[in-house]
C-alpha cells in the first residue's frame, strides 16, 4: 500500500477477515452452494446442455467476474451494509445517495431468494437421513421418483425441513458471521469436492460418461433459445452470489492489502470448476439409467440416489455427500440473509440477535409459498408456473441482472478512475485496465442485449 493513501480508509463495522484466505473461503462458501449441484445440472438439463453451458461460462467470465471484482471494491471502500456504502460512496463520487436504492432492492432479492433456497436445502437435509438409512438401496428410476415425489408432495414433510434449515441459518448469523464460518468452510468444502471426485470415478465407470461430455460440451446452438440465453446470465450471477450485494457486504470486512483481482479469479474457477464436477457426475448417471435431463428442481435428487443405491459402501457415501451438500447451502444462506441484518443492525440500532430471528422469521413464512408450491398449490400456477417457479425467475433472471448492472455501471461510470484503481490497483496495470473495460462495456452492454433479446426486441 501506499504510504500516503489517497483517501481516509474507513473500517468495518462488523469486524475484519483475519486473513486474505478467510475471506476467500468465505466468498467461495457463499458462492458454492445448491446453485452448483441442484439448480446448474437441472437448468443445463432443461435447456439443451451444450451451448447453453457454453454461453453460462462467458457469462461467468466476461460478466460475473467483472461484477464481482466491482462488489469487492465497493464494499471494501465503504466498509458498511450495502445500503449505507451505496449511499455513501455515490454520494462522494456523484453528490447523491440515491444509489442506496441498489442496495435496498438487492436485500430484497436475497430475502425472496432464502425464501425458496431454504426450501431445497431442507430435501437435501432430509436425503442425509434417508441415504444413511439405506432408503435408496437397490432401487430403480421409478421408485427413486417415488421416494423423492413423497417429500417434495408432503407439505408437512418439506415445511419440517424448511424449518429446521432456517433454524440453523439464523443461528449462525445471530452470532456474526465471521465465527465458526471459516473453519466450517476450509475443512467442508475440500471435503465436498473430495466426495465429488470419488462419484465422478463411479460416474466414468458405471455410468454412460460419453453421453454426458457430448450433453454438456458439444454446442448444438440452435436448441439455445432467447428464454435459455436470460437463464445462463442469471445463473452466472446467482451461482457466483453477485448482483445483490453479498459480496459486497463480505468485501467490507476485508482488509486493505489484499488483492481483489486474484481473490475473485480464484473463486470464479473454483466455482465454476464444482458447477462442472456436479454435471459430470450427474448427467452419466441420467442418461444410464433413461431418466430425462430436462425433469426439472428434483433432477439431483432423482439421479443421485440410484447410484448410491448400487454403490459398495452408497449409505456413507450418499448420507457424507447430502450432509456436505447442506452446509455448502447453509453458508450460502447465511450470505443470502447477512446484508439484511447488518443493515436492519445499523439502520434500526437493534442487536444482532433480534434482527436476525425478526428477519428469519419473516424468511421462514414467505418460505411456504415455495413449500406448498411442491404439493397443495401445485396447480396454482401463473406467468413461468407455480409461486417457486415465479420467485426463481423473478429473482436470479431479472432482479440479480439488474442489480448486477447497476452495481457494474456505478463502479465504471460513476466511480473515479482514482477511486477504482486505489482499490483494484494503484498502478492501474494491465489487469486493471482490462477490469475497467469488461466493467464500462462488455459487462452492462451485454446485459442489456441479452434482456432485450429475451423480450425477443431484436
Ligand atoms: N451462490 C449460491 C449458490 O450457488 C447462492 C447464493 C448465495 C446467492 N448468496 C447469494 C445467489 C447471493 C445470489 C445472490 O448456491
């Protein structure tokens, strides 16, 4: 660092990452998550594999890592809730604080999100139990769709579960996030991709891999449609937690030395490299067994269990892979709910604790419009389908691309060259240039393209 920063540093509220890598494994903890192995396998499967899966990874790269760098330096530069740090920093760089909106519409999103998130964490939660009991033992395709057409069409079941996953999201973030979080991450999350690798030995072998390569890597560009298109670039902000201000939250309490452009490469890859494990695994064990890649939100759990039920040792293994599995959502989850409770902490000066269960609490109940959405209101559908069906589109389509757009055009056109550069790079390298230019064009231009596209504008 300079020995004359440019401007005062602020510090954070909530405290600071002890290291660069708590940090790292915190971003990477929310980023990792259901959006890797439960939503990435069904939306690829839904809309054509190949060039789908292309498009989502420019995405990732030409989009979401640029997005991600922007909430990074934000955050980290106005070191409070998105709210505030939107406010104050649009107030420094452009004499208003109406940007705070970005911030409030983002919490939003993350509330409507935990919503439906919590809803599928709990049926991960409830096939620990089921794995470990031997319920998936020898069974077929068709009784692997029973078993899973038995929790998700008991509301009583799936609400159970729902509940007791919020439960322990709101008891991690009343206590501060910083706790407990990165030990759980460093030792669960290698812990995951170990469990991943070893199902992707099964899947090479037992499963018809060959198939699954050509699904998911040979583009066949005529089956992605403009709808595909909007679904790959929401995907690309939901799975890497950009677009909201999670990021940018966990970015305030990052200490100044450390370097924004790595720190987001490497959490990028690695998510990236989990989303792709997850359909290797996956999509050999669908096309084996003739299930249809396109079968929707059970599409995990109703390919998953067939190879556990065949495999030596399959109650370990699946009971130790749904456990994983759960608390890669649960640090999700608590980066879903955070930005809400540090704001509702500064804004309304009460204590972590009631913010977080007064805000959980309200999670919990919009949470069963997601529940019944798999059972009792099943048949009320409207627009994209059923409420969850609604709640996901709305949120990772269209909210998370808008905010993501706001976000990136805020640090590309209303930010100083000074201001970006003190934080990304003082020198203003060749890395920070080429941020600069993903941030000022490719980024915002090619989000509204691809929304213009899917309202079939051009
Ligand atoms: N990225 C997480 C996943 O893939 C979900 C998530 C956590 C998220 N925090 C977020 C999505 C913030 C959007 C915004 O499962």
């Amino acid at each position: 660092m300079d020995a004359d920063p440019p401007t005062e540093r602020r510090i954070s509220l909530h405290g600071e990452w002890s290291s660069r890598f708590a940090f790292i494994l915190a971003v990477a903890g929310s980023a990792v998550g259901l959006g890797n192995v439960w939503k990435f396998p069904y939306i690829a499967g839904e809309n054509g594999g190949g060039a789908f899966v292309l498009f989502y990874l420019l995405c990732v790269s030409l989009i979401g890592l640029p997005i991600m760098m922007a909430e990074i330096l934000i955050g980290r530069r106005g070191r409070r809730n998105p709210v505030a740090t939107m406010g104050l920093i649009g107030d420094e760089e452009s004499g208003t604080s109406k940007w705070a909106i970005v911030g409030i519409v983002g919490i939003g999103a993350g509330i409507l999100i935990l919503s439906y998130y919590s809803v599928i964490a709990g049926w991960a939660f409830a096939y620990v139990w089921k794995g470990i009991s031997g319920s998936f033992s020898g069974l077929d395709a068709d009784a692997v769709g029973t078993l899973f057409g038995g929790l998700a069409g008991s509301a009583l079941a799936t609400g159970t579960w729902h509940t007791v996953f919020m439960v322990m999201t709101v008891a991690v973030v009343a206590k501060g996030v910083e706790r407990g979080l990165e030990k759980a991450v460093r030792v669960l999350m290698p812990a995951l991709i170990a469990l991943l690798f070893v199902l992707l030995g099964y899947s090479m072998v037992a499963g018809d891999f060959a198939g699954a390569v050509e699904f998911m890597f040979a583009p066949r560009f005529s089956e992605l449609t403009r709808d595909g298109a909007l679904i790959a670039l929401g995907h690309a902000f939901f799975t890497l937690s950009v677009g909201m201000g999670a990021v940018m939250a966990y970015g305030a309490y990052l200490p100044d030395e450390h370097s924004i452009g790595k720190t987001s490469m490497a959490i990028v890859a690695a998510d990236t490299g989990i989303a792709m494990l997850a359909g290797l695994v996956i999509f050999p064990i669908v096309f084996a067994n003739g299930l249809d890649p396109a079968t929707g939100p059970g599409l995990v759990f109703q390919s998953l269990p067939l190879a556990f039920g065949q495999m030596p040792g399959g109650q370990i293994v699946a009971g130790g892979f749904f456990l994983l599995l759960t608390f890669a959502a649960w640090t999700s989850a608590i980066s879903l709910m955070e930005p809400g409770v540090a704001w509702l902490i500064e804004t309304l000066r009460v204590g972590r604790l009631v913010a977080a269960w007064a805000l959980g609490l309200s999670i919990w109940l919009l949470g069963f419009l997601s529940v019944f959405s798999f059972n009792v209101l099943s048949d009320v559908t409207f627009l994209r389908g059923t409420f969850f069906d609604n709640l996901d589109y709305l949120t990772a389509n269209i909210m998370l691309p808008l905010g993501g757009l706001a976000i990136v055009v805020f640090a590309g056109w209303i930010m100083s060259q000074n201001s970006t550069a003190d934080e990304i790079d003082p020198g203003a390298g060749s890395s920070y240039r080429a941020w600069r230019f993903l941030a000022r064009y490719i980024a915002p231009i090619a989000v509204i393209l691809i929304f213009l596209n899917a309202i079939g504008l051009f």
